[in-house]
C-alpha cells in the first residue's frame, strides 16, 4: 500500500478548480507537501462550494474541472512525485434541484418501481407510500403548483410527472395527488418524513450503499481512478451515517486495490476505532484536541468556572446535563422524524403480555436512550457495554421511563434487526447536531475546548499525558492524519491559539468582557463571551466576517434566537455589539487593545502547536493557506480564496536566505511549516519512534520536547514553548536545560547545539519553537538537494 507522509488539502469549487490545483503543485512540492488532498470532486449541485451534495456519482464535475481536470492534476502530482487522496461522500447525495439528481429524479417519477428505489432509504410504510418532500411555504401552497414542459413546477422547483398522471387541463393539484412524491409545507420536516437525511438537511437524501449494486454504481467513477492510476487514498466523508461502516470499508478496500483509508470519524475520550475497520485511521479531530489542551493554562479553570457561572447568573453549566438537554432538544425537534421512524420499526406486540409499546413513550424512551450516549453510535457488537450504559443512564435519568428501556434494550442489542441498524445511523445525527451544532456555542468559558472532536470537559493536558498518547498514538495508528484546521472546524489553529492565551489571562479577559457589555450589552452573557472571545481571536476581520459568525453562533446556539423562528429584537443588538467593533471608538479601543496583549503570545502558541502537530505521529496535513497567519471563524469563513502566490513568493524569499524579523510574522508560519514538510518527506527514516524529553530547571513545565528516534538511533527533535506569558512572568528560561542525545542543528536557524546538556534559553533565543536534526543529517541532506 502507498501511504503519505504529509498532506495538503485543497478546496475544488467552480471558483478552484482541479486545473488550479495542479498549478499550485510546484508550490505544494516546494513546500513539502507529499500528497494532494482534494475535497468532494463529484458532480454536485450546481452553485455548490463544498462539494458535499453529489447529484451524480458517475461524473467528475465539469464546474471543478471534469475529468480532464483530474487527469491533470493527478499528472502533476506524479511528475512531482506525489500522492493524491480525494475526499468522497457515501453516505448521502444532494436532492435540492431534483432534475440534477437523476437517481433522485427517477425515485420521485417512478416511486417504488424505479431502479433507484433501493439505492433510498425510504420509508414506503408512513405517508401512503409517497415520498413526502418539504419544500412548501405551508401546504396551502398546493394553490400555487403549475404544470410547465411536463413538469410540475413549484416557483422555481421541478419535480417529474409519473407516466400517465397528466393530460392536458388537469388542475395541478389533482396531478399532484397521482404523483410518487407529495409535496408538504417546510415545517412538517421535523416530524413527518419517511425518507433518511444527513442529520436534519432536507436537501441531502441518505444512499443505501450497504446494497451491493447500489454501492457498485456509486463507486463506479471512484474506482476508475484508481483502476487508472488517478488517485492514491480516499477520505471518507461520515462514515457513520452508513448502516455497515465496516463492511463499507471492507468493500472499499477490495474495490480500490488496497488503498489508503480515512474515515472522518469522532472519537470521544478513550474511545477507540473498531479493530475491524479496514481503514488507516481518522481525519485528525483527536489529534486536534490533544495537541490544543497543551497550550491551555490548567491553573484558569476555577477562576473562568466562576465567571460562566456569573455569565449566567449562578452555576457555571453542568457540560453532562447540557448536552443531554441539547441532544433531547434534536431528538425531539428537527431529528424527531428519525426518532418517530425507529418507533415504526419496534415489533408488535413488544412488552409484557403483547401490550406493546405506545408510540409517543417508545419515542420518548428511544431518545432518552440517545441522549445518555456519550459515543456518537454503536458498530454492534462493538459497544454492546456503551448501549447498555446507555440505557442504564436514560432509565437512571427518567425512572418514568425505566420499564420502556428495559423493553427496548435487548432489540437494541440484536445486530441483525432494522430496528438495531437505524438506531445507530440515528445516535451519530443526534450528537453531532445536539453536541457540535449546538452545545459547542453554548458551552462557552474557553472557545478552545469547543472545537470538533473534543470534550470541553478536559481543560487541559500536560506534557506528561501529552506524550503518553502520542507513544499510544505512534504504536496503534502511526498512518492516521493529524490536523489542526479542517474546513469544518468552528475556529481555526491561529484563532484558537490566541484564544488559549486567555487562560493566562483570566483577570484581564474578565474586566474586558465586563467593560464590552457595559458598552454594547447583550442579554446572553454565555453568548457574549462566546462572541468577543472569536472578535479577539480573529481580529482584525471585516464587519461582513463577523456579523455572519455572530448570527451563525446564536441561532445555533438556539438560545435566544434559532434558525426556525429567528428573534428579530435579539439578533438586533447582536449586531449592533459587532457593529460597535467598527463605530463605537471605546469598544474598538478595547477590543484593540486587548488583542495587543494577546497577540504575541497567540503567535508562540500557533507556532507551537503547528510544529508539534508535523512532527508528532501520524500524517500530518496542513489546511489550504494555514502556512501562513490564518484566523478563520466557522465555515464558511474558513472557505476564503487562498493567495497562493503570495505565498510562493515568501517562500521562495526563505530559501533565498531571508528570515523572518519576528516570530510574529506571516513568514515565521511559513518557515515552521515548510522545514517540518520537508524533513518529514526528505529524512523519513528520522521519524520512525517516539520518545519525550524532559527538561530540568524552574521553568521546566514550560517545555514540550519529544524525539522520534527508534531505539537508539538519533531522530529529529522538537522542542516547543507552552504558556508563554506564565513563562516570561516566572523570569524565563532561566538556566532550565535539557539533553541532547547526539550534536545536532535548528533546521529553523541552522544554529548548532550539544551533544549533552543545553540551555533552553539558547535554543529558544529566536524563536520559540525549534526542529533540530542530527548534525550527520543535515549535512546528508544538504548534499542531497545540492
């Protein structure tokens, strides 16, 4: 199997296609980088940015550069000597213009009859057998349907006509009563659907790739690439959505030739991937959380408790109570059609005495039962003790309810049912919309621990536990990715470095965020810190920026205002509190000056974390652009044009001999990120293992340092400062020294060092991160690229 040593992932859009992306090759190789990583490149819903919603498997899209556009890019990245992973989505496709989808097309003309029926994940029991589409203003829109080119036509919306359910001067509501599909007002989403979604988007239908011949005909085109050479490994896009995620990756592997796998799978804490999974590893959000909570003050806990608690006029929030309140909110609003459709799916006659289970306590035992889940699902029998703690937790929480649960855990359990199989397709949905989507914008004393794949509830990690996962990490899953920005990632790695500072500065934080409020208040304190802790982060950013990141937040927060029935009064003073960044002279002033007092400590951090995270096992990747200073909010802001030439021409400048006049610096990033790529990709055999180093002296604590040295051979080693402002206040480095094991060379300053015992304070005088490389390698590998 070929495997990357590093990975760089590119967003294809109409706007970059595939063609830009092999332009951007000689750059990417001059980086480091040795694979390309493209987002969805499959023709997806016209106008589409992300790629997400595929309306035709079978095709490369031509709005991202066709076929022809792949065969370039995969042509450029041979000649260079590189990989490419393509990110795909099985678990869904898109269904917004039904006429782009002709798998959905014919679903909606022929119903039950249409080769496509099994490729749906359709309810044909609930709703008289028709496919309920909630696109209607309200269903007193049926008034407004037409028939147009023999079509029936909702404003813009085209749906087909079944064969013989239309002659001429039929009223189109009578020919839409013939139709396989029925068109229903957008509310009735959250409870009435028979068909599968991703999570509650009404525009993306679930594919049932467990089907043999549907799973052949979806991976038709993706099997071509390889097959020609085209592509090297897949990224999976949710593969918890699917109803067999490891027979999928089973089917995957055999289909691809044995190619490298990623699943973008959610570990929560001391979770591990099923040994079954044929599959290299995850997509990084774990390694994302680790690497965080190193730069994360675990001595601000109490103090930032104590101010959410204030924020909220009491308790700071119980995470646990939170989340199961967050997850019941989904279960029983926009993901109650799933809840509803498992109840459908209970046998009858369920309970003592064939009573059976009344439908709305089977809904409510069913959803209690996945609000006490602290996994996104199941792989049965993998997790049989989560389902069962589960259930012991719902009946613990809801004594009411504890004889339903006790009714429903043994069909939960059973692997081979419907029942046990939608169960888990269902648990994933719930935490990622009540957790993610929801939780993660009210749970808001530190905006770091929020992040995709973590648990808020850890603080921090000291270097000790650090290097204990990295070790696990090295032995279990050294080909899995570490990342630190993804395209959906809530903040980006410099935004959230800067906002990890914050923990070392909690008194300050607090008397600006009381300030803040006294000059543009908002009556949602949680909301409010949230809110100019992302400002201090990522500032300096447009007004445009931050007004769509302050309302995203709130709605999804659903506190004070949500995306079904928004607070037009709350949402009024949230962005007059962004405004007054821009208008109010005291707010700027303050915001300004708070983030001068961040900033250069924000930058150790970033630099810390991004050398770190390329060093430490696994394969790294680096999100397009984030070389440079990247302060991005939620998506889509963390989609922005990247200015690759930019960026080449600094680059360019570095190997010049120039160097960064500060650690601060865009250039800084750059040359952190491209000495770390190369050295991975030029002297692999320097990263094969995985040892910590300990420094001695008062300011010991403050070093992260690991070698990834085998046995005895020497391996390049990293040295990184964490809480950098604790540290100048304790005096500095003082005479804290650690060892190294052999003479060695900064590949960042090309200052030499040991062997034997060596100042920090020396090693650490330009920057506060530093790659040294045994002195033997760096002379190999000058003559290498002499």
């Amino acid at each position: 199997m070929k495997t990357p040593i590093s990975t760089y992932r590119l967003q294809i859009r109409p706007s970059f296609t595939l063609q830009d992306a092999a332009a951007t090759v000689p750059y990417l190789k001059s980086l480091g980088v040795d694979w390309i990583y493209l987002s969805p490149i499959l023709t997806a819903e016209k106008g589409s940015d992300h790629g997400y919603d595929v309306t035709d498997p079978s095709t490369v899209d031509s709005d991202r550069g066709g076929p022809e556009g792949l065969e370039a890019v995969s042509r450029a990245a041979r000649d260079a000597g590189m990989g490419v992973l393509v990110d795909i989505v099985p678990n869904h496709v898109g269904v917004a213009s039904p006429y782009q989808n002709p798998w959905w097309w014919s679903l909606l003309k022929e119903g039950k009859q249409s080769r496509y029926a099994e490729a749906f994940d359709v309810d044909w029991d609930f709703a008289g057998g028709r496919i309920r589409l909630p696109v209607l203003g309200s269903d007193d829109d049926l008034d407004k349907l037409e028939i147009r080119d023999g079509e029936l036509r909702y404003y813009d919306h085209r749906f087909p006509l079944a064969d013989g359910s239309y002659t001429e001067g039929d009223d189109p509501r009578e020919v839409h009563a013939r139709q396989n599909y029925e068109l229903v007002g957008w509310r009735r989403a959250d409870n009435e659907l028979n068909y599968r979604r991703f999570f509650a988007v009404n525009t993306l239908a679930g594919v049932r790739v467990e089907v043999p011949r549907v799973f052949g005909e979806a991976h038709e085109e993706v099997v071509r690439w390889f097959r020609e050479g085209l592509a090297d490994g897949l990224r999976i896009d949710h593969p918890d959505g699917l109803a067999d995620p490891e027979g999928y990756l089973r089917r995957l592997r055999g289909a691809t030739g044995g190619s490298y796998l990623l699943i973008e799978k959610i570990l929560e804490p001391g979770e591990e991937l099923p040994a079954s999974f044929e599959c290299e590893g995850t997509t990084g959000y774990d390694a994302l959380a680790d690497v965080d909570r190193l730069f994360v003050d675990p001595e601000a806990q109490q103090a930032l408790d104590q101010l959410d608690g204030r924020l909220r006029g009491g308790e700071p929030a119980d995470y646990a109570e939170m989340i199961r309140g967050t997850k019941r909110r989904i279960t029983d609003g926009i993901l109650h059609s799933e809840i509803l459709r498992l109840t459908r799916l209970i046998p009858a006659g369920t309970g003592p005495a064939g009573t059976g289970l009344d439908g709305e306590l089977a809904a409510d035992a069913l959803s209690e039962i996945i609000a006490a889940f602290p996994v996104y699902r199941t792989y049965l029998p993998h997790g049989e003790e989560v389902l069962k703690e589960a259930c012991a937790l719902a009946a613990s929480n809801r004594p009411d309810l504890a004889p339903a649960v006790d009714l429903l855990q043994p069909l939960l359990l059973d692997a081979g049912s419907l029942l046990a199989q939608r169960f888990q397709q269902t648990s994933g949905m719930v935490m990622a919309k009540g957790v993610e989507d929801t939780a993660f914008f009210r749970y808001t004393r530190l905006g770091t621990l929020t992040e995709v794949g973590a648990d808020p509830t850890e603080f921090a990690v000291d270097p000790s536990e650090f290097h204990h996962r990295m070790m696990r990490r090295q032995a279990e899953l050294p080909l899995s990715m570490t990342t630190l920005s993804t395209h959906d990632t809530k903040r980006s790695e410099d935004t959230r470095a800067r906002i990890s500072v914050i923990s070392e500065f909690v008194a300050e934080w607090d008397k600006v965020l009381t300030r803040l409020q006294e000059l543009a208040p908002l009556p949602d304190g949680p909301l409010a810190s949230l809110l100019w802790q992302a400002i201090a982060g990522a500032w300096p950013a447009s007004r445009e920026r931050l007004q769509q990141y302050a309302t995203k937040a709130a709605r999804e927060a659903g506190n004070s205002t949500d995306w079904l029935d928004p607070n037009e009064a709350f949402e009024q003073k949230l962005a007059a509190a962004v405004d007054s960044c821009f208008d109010n002279p005291e707010v700027r002033a303050e915001l300004k000056s708070f983030v001068a007092l961040l900033e250069p400590y924000g930058a150790a951090n970033a630099l810390s974390a991004k050398l770190v995270q390329l060093t430490m096992p696994g394969v790294p990747d680096v999100y397009q652009g984030t070389e440079f200073w990247d302060r991005s909010l939620t998506d889509p802001d963390n989609r922005r044009p990247v200015d690759f030439a930019a960026r080449q021409k600094a680059l360019a400048d570095l190997d010049g001999g120039e160097r960064p006049a500060s650690y601060r610096d865009d250039t800084a990033k750059l040359l952190v990120t491209s000495r770390a790529l190369r050295l991975r990709r030029d002297r692999p055999e320097l990263f094969t293992g995985y040892t910590a180093i300990a420094a001695t002296g008062p300011a010991a604590a403050h070093l992260v340092g690991f070698s990834r040295r085998t046995g005895e051979s020497p391996g390049a080693v990293t040295l990184a400062t964490r809480l950098p402002r604790r540290l100048e206040q304790s005096g500095g480095w003082q005479d804290t020294s650690v060892t190294l094991p052999a003479a060695m060379t900064d590949e960042l300053t090309g200052s030499s060092f040991g062997p034997g015992p060596v100042a920090v304070a020396d090693v650490l005088a330009r920057y506060p991160v530093a790659l040294l490389v045994p002195t033997t390698a760096t002379s190999q590998r000058t003559e290498n690229h002499g």
